[in-house]
C-alpha cells in the first residue's frame, strides 16, 4: 500500500486520529498519576475485558445503540490500556499493534490488496483460513486457532466453520439434518422419555453432546447464529418469567404457592404482550 503523509488526511479522518491520541494522552496521565490504573496488568485487566465484551454483546441483542457507542468505548479503552503495559515492558505499543492488524488485514485479503479472485463471503473465508494455515508453516493444526475458553456453543460453531474452510464439510443441508434426526434417535436409545427405564448418564451426555453439535451444524447451513438464538431465547424466557413474577405479586399471590395452571395463565398474557 502506499504510504500517506498528514496531507492526504482528510478533515473528517483528522479529526478521528485527534479523538484517538485524546485518548493516548488521557491514558498516559492515568498510568502515571492514578493509583488504580498504575497497579493493573495484563492479567488483572483480563476478567473485565471480557466482562466488557459481554456488556456490548447485550448491547447488541438488545439494538441498543447508544449503549453499543458506550460500551464500544469502554473495550478501545482497555485495548489502549493493554497497549500501555505492552510499551511499558518493551514488548509492543499501540503504533506495532495497529501496524500489526494492519499488515495482518492485507496479506489476508489478497482479493483486496494482491491478484487473488474471491467472488463469494465462502471463498474469502477459505482464502483466509489457507493463508493462517501458511502463516503457522503449515504445522498448524486447522483448529489450533479456536480458543479452549471460548463457551461450547461458541467453540462448536468456530469448530465447524474451521473445518468448512479447510473443506471438511456436508455438501447439502438435507444432509445435515439427517445427521441431526440420526443424533436424536441415538439420544433417545440412552433417554427414553416414554418409560422409566434406567439410564445411563455419561452415554446420555456424549448423545445430548452430539445432538447439539449437529443442531449447531444445521444452523450454521441455515445462516443462523446458534448462540445468539439460544441467547434471544434466554431473554425472551427472563421478560416472561419477571412478568408472571410482578404480575402474580401486584394480585396478592405468592408464586411459591400457585399451581402450574395459575402460572400459565400470566406466562400465556406474558406471550400476548
């Protein structure tokens, strides 16, 4: 790429670089002057990056947007902050961090920025896995980029979609909801609903295990997120139950002493509302 000098920035960029060393110099001032800022590291930095992570994240679900603004601040603040120690050490900076990405981003597009055709959103993701793969000398293992602390449902797409690029994947969708019938019925030799027969619980994990995994791999087909689904979900389920909850509560009853039948009746007003 060619380089740019301060000429070529535009008004509008100038005054995002500007907003950005505001926050470089703020940073600097509450390293070297703050007693909270001055005894973080990276370590205990790291449980409230992804505390902050997860708070866009519902931001997002929610389309919440000036809360995703917010929360969009609060994550550049900690990346600067990591960037900071980084300095500190002698390790890195933000200037080897944003080169880093940057350098990271070109020789991954090579559609963008080399002679590489890539027509289709499935061609570049498997240009981008083949050129990781290259990256690592090719010892690499297809998965070894997927985090082990990612959340299982998570993991189980990033698995998926590794694989895929590597091209280890089902051609037709059928397929895969053949596989999701097939789970099930495994699923049910070891957990009978219909009878009271003993079962045997680890059998049952690894089916109830395979039976998700393949339910994750039909939804990827479908272009669904399966963990912002189950997460909607998750919410929809909270706002029903809080109103049964308040609702019960402002007629006088206490939930613990309703039947199931009474508690229908608000989870059913719940839906209409």
């Amino acid at each position: 790429m060619q380089t740019r000098t301060l000429s070529d920035i535009s008004p509008e960029r100038l005054e995002q670089l500007l907003a950005f060393d505001r926050l470089l110099n703020i940073m600097d001032d509450l390293r070297a002057k703050c007693p909270w800022d001055k005894k973080q590291t990276l370590q205990s930095l790291r449980h409230l990056t992804i505390e902050e992570t997860y708070e866009l994240s519902d931001a997002i679900l929610e389309n919440d947007l000036p809360e995703v603004k917010k929360e969009l601040g609060d994550l550049l603040l900690h990346m600067v902050f990591y960037a900071k120690i980084g300095s500190e050490t002698g390790d890195f900076d933000i200037s080897s961090v944003l080169h880093g990405i940057c350098e990271k981003l070109i020789v991954r597009h090579p559609h963008i920025y080399g002679d590489v055709q890539a027509d289709t959103e499935e061609k570049v993701k498997q240009n981008w896995e083949q050129i990781k793969l290259k990256e690592g000398d090719g010892k690499k293992s297809v998965l070894g980029g997927v985090p082990q602390s990612l959340p299982a449902l998570v993991k189980a797409m990033r698995i998926q979609e590794k694989a895929r690029g590597a091209g280890f994947d089902w051609e037709e969708k059928q397929q895969v909801w053949e596989k999701v019938e097939e789970e099930m019925a495994e699923f049910k030799e070891h957990f009978n609903a219909e009878d009271d027969s003993v079962i045997d619980p680890e059998k049952a994990e690894g089916e109830f295990g395979d039976l998700l995994f393949s339910l994750v791999n039909y939804a990827r087909f479908i272009d669904l997120n399966p963990e912002t689904a189950l997460e909607r979900t998750n919410k929809k389920f909270i706002k029903r139950f809080n109103y049964l909850e308040s609702q019960s509560r402002a007629d006088g009853k206490q939930l613990h002493e309703m039947t199931l039948a009474e508690m229908d009746e608000y989870w059913n007003q719940a839906k209409k509302l």
